[in-house]
C-alpha cells in the first residue's frame, strides 16, 4: 500500500520589527478601522537591515532540524517572489547556515505567493519515490510596495519552514487537488524595480476567479464535497482576502459555510502582514496551534500567485498534532518585536541596499541568531551567531 506522506513539521519566523496599522492609518489621515475591518490587518512585520528572506528562513527552519536532525533530506526548496540574486537559490545560503549535509540538491521555486504550494507537491512526489527520504520547503517573503500607495498597508514579512516526509506528525496531504493558470497583469514585479506593481481591483478579482476555477477543478478531479471541509485556509495578502473567498465559495457552492470555519486561520496573519508565499502556511498554522481539537479534521488550503496560478488541496490532520505544534514560540515571537514609528519603518523601508557595486557591512541589530552581515565583491554574506 502506497505510504501516507504529508507535513511532518512546520515552525515560523517573521521580522524583529513591528508597525502598528493604527499609527500607519494616522500617519496617513486614513481611519483605523479601514485598515482594521476593510483590510482586516492590525500590523506588520518589518525586516531590521539584517533581516531578509534568507535569515527568516533559516530562523524558520533551525527548530525543524534540531528536533529531526538532517538524516534523510536530500531535497531543500525555497520558495519566495522577492529573491535576493537572480541566478543562486536563497535555500543555498540557508544550507550552509543550518549545516546541512552535502549529498542535498537546493532549488529556488517562483510563481508569485504559489511558489510554496508548488514545493510542497514537488515534496510529495519525492517523497512518493523514496519514502525514506524528507524534503525541507522553506517559504519566506518580505512584501514591499510603495509609500504612500494603496498597496502600503498590505506589506509583510515571514517565513515558514515544513518537513515533508512519510507517516508525518501532523497533515497527511491526500490527492486529488484542483489547478488553475490564467496570464494576468494583476501584479508583478519587473526586474528592475524592489517594490510590486499592482493592479488592486483586477487582484482582487483574479483571486477569486482562480478560487473558483480551482475548486471547479478539484471537484471535477473526484475533490470531497464543501461540506467535508471542517477549516479553511485561504491565501491572505490581506485577511479579509480570504473572507471574501469565503464568501464566493459559499455563493459558489450554495452552501452555508459558517465564518467561524475559516476565522482562526486570519490569527496570525493579522499580525504579520502579507508573507507571500509564506501566508498561506502562517494560516494553516494558526488553525493548528488553535484551542479546539482537530485531530481527524479535513483543512481546505487555497493558494494563490498572482499572474496568476491558483491551487486547491486539502490535508487531514493526524493524531497527535499538537505535540508537534510550537504555538507558544510563535506567541512569544511576536510579542517580542520591536515596535517602530511610521518615521521608522519608512526609513527601514528606503534602507533597503540596492546598488551592490561597492562593498557594504551590515551591523548585527536584530536578535539573530541568522544575520545578513553585508555585500562583499557584489555577492551578499551571512552569518551565524
Ligand atoms: N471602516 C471600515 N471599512 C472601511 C473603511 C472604514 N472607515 N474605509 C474603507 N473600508 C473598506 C472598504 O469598503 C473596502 O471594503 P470592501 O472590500 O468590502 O469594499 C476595504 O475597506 C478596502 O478599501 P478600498 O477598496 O477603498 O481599498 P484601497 O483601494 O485603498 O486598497 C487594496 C485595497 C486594493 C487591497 C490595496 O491594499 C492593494 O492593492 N493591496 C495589494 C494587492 C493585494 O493584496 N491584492 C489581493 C489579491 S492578489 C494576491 O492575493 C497576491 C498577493 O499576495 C499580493
């Protein structure tokens, strides 16, 4: 019989920095509660200079290995749309970070916030060939748009590591899952620009056409019925994103589906901020590490790239889940970022290095242990407290 293969481990990491959204709608002469009920978003994390997507993916993904070890990961992909080098994977730096063996090949995956769902089917088929063998995905994401755009209160920044192995600890992720692919110009970022282009409306739009179009196809693939669905899990650029597809799947679908089936997976979210292709597994996270017992629960997981490709699968959660989960490291990271003024995220966001033609150091600030210490000879360095 054909190995049950799924999630083993998930753990997190996000910014050392915090904005608060209210201070944000102030500087901005915007009132709070667009922000807080129109957006759904009370903060967002903010990368310190010694931050990136490398650092938060190692932070992320160092609790995964020092309670697994790195025996049978063969496999690392990082998934991210705000890569740091248009030609090495991010997940190489983080090998060498996390001491990872040598016998491994290392990828970088794009497709807009998709790209950790497209890892986490990669993962599966790997591990369907060789169930001895364990993929590290790693996730991670600083969402920058403009000052002073629409766009402005819907950054972020996080990363979120998973274990994909056989017989895991806490999803088993079953077939049959649905896919959708459009070209859309919803949003992009061209090659010379750091921040994301969009186009606000048409995103909105694109999203729950592809929620639809996926869930069509999911059904069509022989997908559980809606009512089978105990939580959902919707990618959130926003979180109240993923109550509007809420909404459309219950229109969609004629069924009633209560609000309080997808709300735990907004918790962390709001916090945090758009995490790109870390949000939709900060959701699954949250519904996981949430007070009520799942163990046997069927989670609906949409995820969405802009461009635009869209995913619907679901997972199973396995007995026993809650001794995996960390929610009180995951508490405890939050409460421990530091809060910044609206002056002080600004300038964090315009510090931003990038021209790399002369030499730079980057002093440690955050509380590490992973730093992005500089540019030496064009190429980025890190380090290891
Ligand atoms: N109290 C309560 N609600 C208020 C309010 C108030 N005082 N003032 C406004 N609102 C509500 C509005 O009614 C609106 O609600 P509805 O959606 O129900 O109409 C909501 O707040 C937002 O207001 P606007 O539509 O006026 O917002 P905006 O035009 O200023 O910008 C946005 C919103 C287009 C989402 C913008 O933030 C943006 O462009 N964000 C980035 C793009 C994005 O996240 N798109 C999502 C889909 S794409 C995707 O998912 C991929 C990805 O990760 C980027």
């Amino acid at each position: 019989t054909a190995p049950v293969i799924g999630i083993h481990d998930l753990a997190v990491a996000t910014g050392s920095r915090v904005l608060d959204l209210a201070d944000l709608a102030y500087a901005t002469g915007v009132e709070p509660a667009k922000f807080h009920k129109g957006l759904g978003q009370d903060q967002m994390s903010v990368p310190a200079p010694d931050e990136d997507i490398v650092t938060m993916g190692a932070a992320a993904a160092a609790p995964i290995l020092e309670r697994h070890g790195t025996a049978g990961i063969r496999t690392v992909l990082f998934a991210t749309e705000t890569g740091v080098d248009q030609s090495k994977a991010a997940g190489v730096f983080v090998h060498r970070l996390l001491g990872l063996p040598s016998s491994c090949r290392v990828v970088e995956l794009k497709q807009a916030c998709y790209g950790g769902t497209a890892a986490l089917q990669m993962a599966m088929g790997i591990v369907a060939r060789d169930p001895r063998e364990r993929v590290l995905i790693i996730t991670s994401d600083v969402a920058r748009y403009g000052i002073d755009t629409a766009a402005e209160p819907t950054q972020g920044a996080g990363a979120v590591a998973m274990l994909v192995a056989a017989d895991p600890d806490l999803l088993e992720i079953p077939g049959p899952t649905g896919v959708w692919t459009a070209d859309i110009d919803d949003f992009w970022r061209p090659n010379d620009s750091d921040v994301a282009m969009v186009e606000g409306k048409l995103s909105i739009d694109a999203y729950l056409d592809a929620f639809t179009g996926a869930w069509d196809d999911y059904r069509a693939q022989g997908g559980v019925d809606v009512g089978e669905i105990d939580r959902f899990c919707h990618h959130q650029p926003f979180t109240r994103m993923a109550e509007k597809a809420h909404r459309r799947l219950a229109e969609h679908t004629g069924v009633d589906l209560p609000l309080e089936t997808f709300l735990p997976s907004t918790f962390y979210n709001r916090r945090i901020g758009n995490s790109y292709t870390a949000s939709l597994f900060f959701a699954l996270a949250a519904v996981l590490d949430a007070d009520d017992d799942l163990a046997g629960a069927r989670v609906g997981l949409f995820s969405y790239g802009s461009g635009a490709v869209g995913e619907f699968f679901t997972g199973i959660v396995r007995p026993g889940y809650r001794e995996v989960m960390r929610r009180e490291r995951t508490e405890q990271m939050l409460d421990a970022r530091v809060p910044v003024s609206v002056a002080d995220y600004r300038a964090l966001h315009r510090g931003v290095p990038r021209d790399t033609t002369n030499d730079i150091t980057v002093d440690a600030v955050s509380a590490g242990p992973f730093h992005f210490a500089g540019i030496v000879g064009r190429a980025r360095r890190y380090t290891r407290d």
